[in-house]
C-alpha cells in the first residue's frame, strides 16, 4: 500500500500529516516505510529522527563532444527537445543543466562524437527513525533545477521489499515533482487549509489526481480560520474529508519544536489508525495495491 500526501500549495501541514501517519501505523505494528519526495526541502527528517546509515549521489548523463570527430552537422541540436546541445557553426555547445539525460544526441550522431558523463544532481540517504519506520529523502543540489530524477532515484533506491505500508511525502504544488511522487500510489491525501488560497491550490492539486486516475480525499488543516469555501468544494464535488485538525497555539508550538501529532495530542495515534482503515474503505476494489 502507497499512500501519498501532497498539498497544492506549501505550508499547508503536509510533512506533519505524512510523518504522524507514519508513527501511528508503525505503532500499531505495521512494517512502515517513508519517503521525503520533496527533494527540494526535505524536512521530515526532522520529525522521525533517523539515524542515516546509508547515502547515494544522483548523478545524471550528459552529453560530452569530442570536438576533434565532431563535423558540425547540428543533428544533435534537432533531436534535443530542452536546447541542452546547440551549434554555433561547426561547434557543438552543451548546456549541462538543461539537459535532461534522454541520450538522443549520443543515438543520432554519424561520426559517434558524443559520450556520456555523470552529473551530480543531489544526494540520497537512508536510515531507520523512530518507531523503526524504514526512512529515505533526496537532497537536491544548491541551484539544481532538475528534481524530478532524484525523485525518481529515490523511489528506486529506497524501494521497500519488506513493508507493508509506504507513505510519500511528496513536493507541494502540481508541477513535474509532484507528478513523479504520486506516480505509484494507490491513494493520495491531499493537505489543504481553509483559506481562499487553500481553496485555490487544492482545485489545482485534485485536478492533477484525476489526471493521473488516484483516489483522494482531504485533510483540513488548521481547521476554525479562513472561510467555508473549501468545506462546500468538498461536499459540492463529493470530495471526503478525512479529518480535521484545528487552529491551536498548542499544535503549533509543538510542531515548532518537531513534534508529530501523535506526540503532542496521543488520542491522535488513534485517530491516524482510523485514518488508514477509512482511506482502505475509499480505494477502488479494482485499483488495488501498485
């Protein structure tokens, strides 16, 4: 079972949700994997404590033009949807960080001028955390546009063969990362607030899960501020809310200092096990597990 949880907008509580869910099922006994898939600011770590016992670079292949076999023919630069790899007459020109390693140049050259070469594009590490949750994230390199091969490694990498639960920690919004992360999972909880905002990115987040055919529901953070806005989206579209969980200075200094839910209001670990068993009764009888 892959459950992920993503947010159309940041902010929205989505790390807090997806690591107490975690620490509830894993005291419940279940074999708990999670995967900080926001590679560009992974912060669940700081949640679920791990104690990282293994690391990986992300690397990606580029082009690498042997300029002395190159005969500035330029159909390189035609196959290249990213114009990662241009000529400026007869020389080749490569741009690193809009390539998006696809290999069509090195397939197309005649004269076999193009090679491949590894480049860095962040890192990966593993650990258990609390609970003995089975933990992973990927760490974007500083100025790296490209997070979606991290993410993609990651989920390869840290693939778990043992557990009966995964648990995604996905980017916020609905670009390319978010598709990535949610590719796989069997059901998505999608974070929101109830704020015009919140209202605004969550139309933009579950118009992405119907486009990629997941079952979602909705937990509304900070529940008593904002408007009613997103509580009638819900009902009008017939989308569940799972669970609300209230604007509370108590919640919120807990957070502040890496508290999960569970740790600072307890009755919480039930309510996240009933959370599982709802979501369970929601995905479709023919979906099943991906």
């Amino acid at each position: 079972m892959k459950i992920a949880v993503a947010s159309g907008k940041g902010g929205t509580g989505k790390t807090t949700i997806a690591a107490s869910l975690a620490v509830a099922l894993a005291e419940q006994g279940a074999k708990i994997s999670c995967l900080d898939c926001d590679v560009e600011a992974p912060n669940a770590h700081i949640f679920l404590q791990p104690a990282f016992d293994q690391s990986k670079e992300v690397t990606l292949q580029i082009p690498e033009v042997n300029t002395e076999l190159c005969a500035g023919c330029g159909r390189c630069a035609k196959v290249c949807e990213f114009n990662a790899i241009i000529v400026f007459g007869s020389d080749p020109l490569v741009f690193p960080k809009l390539c998006h390693g696809c290999g069509s140049c090195t397939l197309v050259c005649p004269e076999h001028a193009i090679s491949e070469i590894p480049r860095p594009l962040g890192l990966l590490e593993s650990g258990p955390a609390m609970q003995g949750i089975n933990f992973a994230h990927g760490v974007l390199s500083v100025g790296e546009p490209l997070a979606v091969p991290v993410i993609s490694q990651l989920k390869k990498w840290a693939a778990p063969t043992a557990s009966e639960i995964t648990i995604l920690d996905s980017p916020p919004g609905s670009s390319c990362p978010v598709v990535e992360s949610l590719r796989g999972a069997d059901y998505v909880i999608l974070v929101t607030e109830p704020t015009p905002f919140g209202l605004h990115d969550l139309k933009l987040a579950l118009q992405l899960t119907q486009e990629l055919d997941l079952p979602a529901g909705v937990i509304l953070n900070r529940d008593g501020i904002g408007d009613d806005g997103v509580e009638k989206y819900c009902e009008a579209g017939g989308l569940p809310i799972l669970m609300r969980i209230p604007f509370e200075r108590q919640i919120g200094a807990g957070i502040a200092q890496g508290k999960t839910l569970v740790e600072i209001h307890p009755e919480y670990l039930q309510h996240f096990q009933d959370l599982y068993q709802l979501i369970l009764t929601l995905i479709p009888a023919n979906q099943g597990a991906r």
